[in-house]
C-alpha cells in the first residue's frame, strides 16, 4: 500500500468515516469560518506549550489532502483584500493548491462599528475618529450565499456534501439537501447550534484532525 493510501485510510480510520456510505461527496470549505478553529492554541500535538509567539494555522496544503481523503473534490471560499499583497498572494497559493477553478472570493467589505467608552481596543492604531466619534472598521466577508447557490446548482454531481463550518446560517440549506436525501457531513470547530448538529450524518471535530491540516507557526524572527 503506498504511503498516500496508508495515510487516507489512518485519517478515514480517525474520524470513523466508511466511503462507501456517503457515495460521491463534494467539499466546501468556508475558510473564513475554518480560519479561526485554532485560534487560542498554544500546544503543539504533545501538549506543550509552543514557544512565545508561535501559533497553529491551518495549512492550505494539508487541508486539501484531508479534503481529497472525504471525497472527489473540494471548492474553496474566502475573502480577497485587493490592497494587501498578503491577501493577493494567499489568494493565488489557495488557486495553486485548490485549483484556480475550485478558488472562489470577492472583495472584503469593510463595515464602520462604532466605538462606545466601555469598548476596549488593545491596538489603538486601527482606531479612528471622526464628528461622530471613535469606530473602527471590521472586515466583513460572508460566502453563505454563494455556497448555497453553489451547492443547489451542483446538486446532481455528489450523494453527500462535506461543509467545513459551523455556521448555523447553513442549517436552511442542509435541511433542503436532507429532503433531497443527500447525506451531510459537517467539519467544525467548537460548538454549533443543535438545529445545525442533527442535520449531519457524520460530524469532524476540529480538534480531532488538527495533526492533518495544521502545522506550527514560528515566531518570525527580526
């Protein structure tokens, strides 16, 4: 057995999934929402504590492969910032990776909050200050509805849908794909909501497939 097919069936064998199951499945990952199941993490897979400023993120990379472990293909969603070049290059490395083809995003709309005396923002330099008063801008970038419109509209080309989120927004249209008896397997972080939790077939924990799809960040040295 090669090495690539040893790993599937240890990761298959992990989160106790059988493939023939679930028939043709089809991967969509709300990155935004996958994005942050790490945060505040500061072991590493022994348990101890990660040097000062290292963190986990998520590898596009290795998330892929899990992807490809759950099914034919995956389809991958995030926001673009088309002023920072970070933001352009982790756009063209998901393309890279995913396949420009299966690489969807739109630009991150950035939304005025108002600040009230009681808000406490440690880094003052996003604040910003105008006739009404302090704010600052919050990125904003949900792919809720083109996930759904992608997901109806491919609706003949997969048996069960993998959703990496834990967004309850997506209970409606789980909820649909059930009627239509397509089985669901859910990839999420922490906790949902009950209504979004009875709709999956099959549900991953983050924590549980973190040796899969994350790695170590160093601290960057100056």
């Amino acid at each position: 057995m090669e090495l690539k097919e040893l790993n599937k069936q240890q990761i298959l064998q992990r989160i106790n999934m059988d493939p023939a199951a679930f028939g043709r499945a089809l991967s969509f990952i709300d990155f935004a929402n996958a994005n942050h199941w790490y945060d505040g993490i500061f072991t590493d897979l022994d348990g101890a504590a990660l040097q000062a400023g290292a963190k986990v993120e998520i590898s596009l990379e290795k998330l892929q492969s899990f992807a490809e472990c759950l099914g034919q293909d995956a389809r991958f969603y995030y926001g673009l910032d088309t002023a920072n070049s970070r933001s352009l290059a982790f756009i063209k490395a998901a393309g890279h990776t995913f396949g420009r083809g299966r690489v969807f995003t739109k630009p991150i709309q950035q939304i005025r909050h108002d600040l009230t005396p009681e808000d406490t923002i440690p880094n003052t330099r996003i604040v910003h200050t105008d006739a009404r008063g302090n704010f600052v801008y919050i990125p904003k970038c949900n792919f809720d509805v083109e996930i759904a419109v992608d997901a109806l509209r491919l609706l003949d080309r997969y048996d069960t849908i993998c959703l990496f989120s834990g967004d309850a927004d997506f209970a409606a249209l789980l909820r649909y794909l059930k009627r239509k008896n397509k089985h669901v397997i859910l990839v999420k972080g922490g906790r949902i909501t009950k209504s979004l939790g009875e709709l999956a077939d099959l549900k991953i924990e983050a924590a549980d497939i973190r040796p899969y799809i994350s790695y170590q960040k160093a601290r960057a040295q100056h």
